[in-house]
C-alpha cells in the first residue's frame, strides 16, 4: 500500500534502520507518533496532534483515491457543506477519524474497505468492523458510519441504507453518571487555592455564573457584556434552536472580573479567560487542558464513581454543579432551561428530581427521629 503524506509529519531512519515519524509545527514541540500513517493508532494520535495546535485536518489519500470508492465518497464527504456546516467542530474530528479507521479496516483477503466500490457495501462489512468494540463505541461508530452511508445515498452511489438493521451492544453494568459534579467542598477547596485576580479563579466562577459549556465559557468576554447581564449563542444549539441566553453576572463573578489585573490579557483581547499569554485559548479542548491543570494544582483527586468509572472534576462538572445548585434554590424545570441552553425539560429533570429525593428523604428521616412510638418500636427489635 502507498505511503500517505501527511501535513506536518516527517519521517527519517534512526540508528537501529527504523522508520520514525516526527510531527512538527511552527511553535509547538516535535512528536514522535508511533505506528505507520494510516492505521488507526497513528491517525488517532495525529488528529489530536493537529487538534491541540489548532489545524485544519487535511485529507488523506485525496489524490489517490478512485470514484465510486469509499475512500473517494470519504474525501467528498470531507468537503461537503453537509460536513464542513451541518456538523459542528467537535462532532466532525471523532466523526472522521470513526470513518478513517472504516476506510483503513480490512477484509479477510487484506484488502482494505476504502479500496471498495461503494455500491458493493453490506450489511455484514459494517458488522465485521464494529464487533470486538464496547457498546459505546459501537453506538458512536455506528452514527458516524451511518453519516457516511446516508451521504452516499444523497450522492446516488448507494440505492439502500445497510446500517437500518444493524443492533449495537447494549452497555453492561450500572448507567454511567458522566462528568463528575462538583459539591460545595470541592468548589471551596478550588478558591481557597486559586485567589481572586487569577485566571483559574475567573474559569471556575464563570462556569458557577452561567452554567456554561466550556466552549461557550472560554469565548464569553466583554462583548457579551450588556448592562450587567451576560447574552450570547451557545455554540451546541447555532444550528438548531439557536436561542439566544442572558444571564445576570452574580456578585461572585464580578468580584473575579474586578480583581483581574489589566495587564494579564494582550491588547484588544475581549475573551475573559486568556492563556499564559494573554491570549484568547486557542480551542475548547486548551482550555479543558488547563482548567485540568488548576484542578490538580488545587489538589483535586480522582473519584471511584457508581458506574465503576474513576473520574476527575473538570470544567463541564461545574456546569452540573450550577443546575444542582438552581434546582435546591427552588428553579422550576422552566427557569433551568432558561439558564442553561436545554431543549426539553426532561434534559433538566435529573437535577431536580435528584433535589426532591434529597430533600423528601430528609424529611422522611426527620419524622422517624422525633415520634416517641417509633423510637421505642425500632430498640423493641
């Protein structure tokens, strides 16, 4: 199979006569990635890599690919407004690395899926590729192989959809509780080491204020400011609902925004949350990088959670964290959405009913403790 060329990546003999693979870019540190380019360990890693500096992902093998195949309706894909437009940029990156392995996965007789004739595609191609993966993964590829499939249809070079019938594992073990959400001993522990006039302490009450998601939050500054109140588009719902959020800057975020020295951020940045720089984080994912970075500088541990999953406190918990507290200040379903950007109520239902649990067992447990009868019931036993 041909070599394919990718940006930024060099390759070289080391002294034991082996092929290594370097990438560099203007500005950031060389990288060694292991593997071969085009499988996808390699491409896995090389993704990221140009995610973390902020490049556009090029194609692979456009120029050698035949029409018809699926590495062709790949690179189509790729430049297709219903890709570069109809999917937002966190979707497009898993999406097309999901579909780079699908072009790189090969049959018993070792030719590789991309190298097919679209139209010749079956059901059992897709099964053999998603199985011996986690029922997560089998979901998340699925979607995107699915993407792929329907774009196909749309372009005329498939007549039926093969992924219609195709049942994905269901997950084992407990439902899994996501990002874990922050309590007030947490939050206190992240402010007592993260004082007023930093950075990580703006992130943290930022995030508290509005409950935003952390690519809202690290493009959110002063020209969202309007007389007090905090108005913009989430970015999630631009191309569905795009709704329009106003939020009241509480007391505790303007105390974190008048303590911010002037001189921290570069001249004409708005961004309230700059990098070590001053500059405007170049991405959601840089700054999730360094709001993890002041949570383990805060001494913020790992937690074994429910579902069996160890998990840390990061930035999308304080979103979880600013509902939580909504919810026991007596916000109605309504007024959660309102705050946070959710479609439907059933979205915010989980924050409420996990208030009114805490608070009907309370109350449950504070009848048992003061009836007399129960008491002398329970030492009878």
């Amino acid at each position: 199979m041909a070599e394919i060329k990718l940006d930024y990546v060099n390759s070289f003999i080391d002294s034991r006569g082996k092929r290594r693979y370097v990438f560099r870019r203007k500005g950031h540190k060389k990288v060694t990635i292991n593997g071969r380019p085009g499988s996808p360990e390699f491409m896995d890693a090389y993704h990221s890599l140009l995610e973390r500096t902020g490049g556009a992902i090029p194609e692979i093998g456009g120029s050698r690919t035949k029409i018809g195949t699926i590495n062709a309706l790949a690179v189509a894909l790729y430049k297709h407004d219903v890709f570069t437009k109809g999917l937002a940029k966190d979707t497009q990156a898993p999406w097309r690395r999901i579909i780079d392995h699908f072009r790189e996965f090969k049959t018993p007789s070792g030719r590789v899926y991309g190298d097919n004739r679209f139209a010749t595609i079956q059901r059992r191609n897709i099964v053999a590729f998603l199985e011996g993966k986690t029922a997560n993964a089998q979901k998340n590829n699925l979607k995107a192989i699915r993407f792929l499939v329907r774009f196909a249809i749309s372009q005329g070079e498939l007549a039926h959809d093969p992924t219609e019938d195709i049942d994905v594992l269901k997950a084992d073990g407990p439902k899994s509780t996501g990002h874990m959400t922050w309590l007030e001993p947490q939050i206190e522990q992240y402010r007592e080491y993260h004082a007023l006039g930093t950075v990580a302490r703006l992130a943290l009450e930022l995030l508290l204020n509005i409950a935003a998601r952390r690519h809202d939050a690290h493009l959110i500054g002063q020209q969202h400011n309007r007389a007090g109140k905090l108005t913009w588009r989430p970015h999630k719902t631009l191309r569905t609902t795009g709704k329009m959020l106003s939020i009241r800057i509480l007391p505790n975020l303007q105390a974190a925004l008048d303590a911010m020295p002037k001189q921290a951020r570069a001249e004409g940045v708005l961004t309230f949350l700059v990098n070590d720089y001053g500059r405007p984080f170049a991405s959601a994912a840089a700054f999730g990088n360094k709001f993890a970075d002041w949570c383990t500088a805060a001494g913020m541990k790992p937690v074994l959670c429910d579902d069996g999953r160890t998990r840390n406190f990061r930035a999308h918990g304080l979103r979880k964290a600013a509902l939580r507290a909504l919810a026991h200040a007596g916000a109605t379903g309504v007024e959660l959405m309102a705050v946070s950007g959710h479609s439907s109520l059933e979205q915010v239902q989980v924050y409420i009913d996990q208030v009114e649990q805490e608070r009907a067992a309370e109350a449950a447990m504070r009848k048992l403790t003061t009836m007399p009868t129960t008491k002398a019931a329970m030492s009878s036993d």
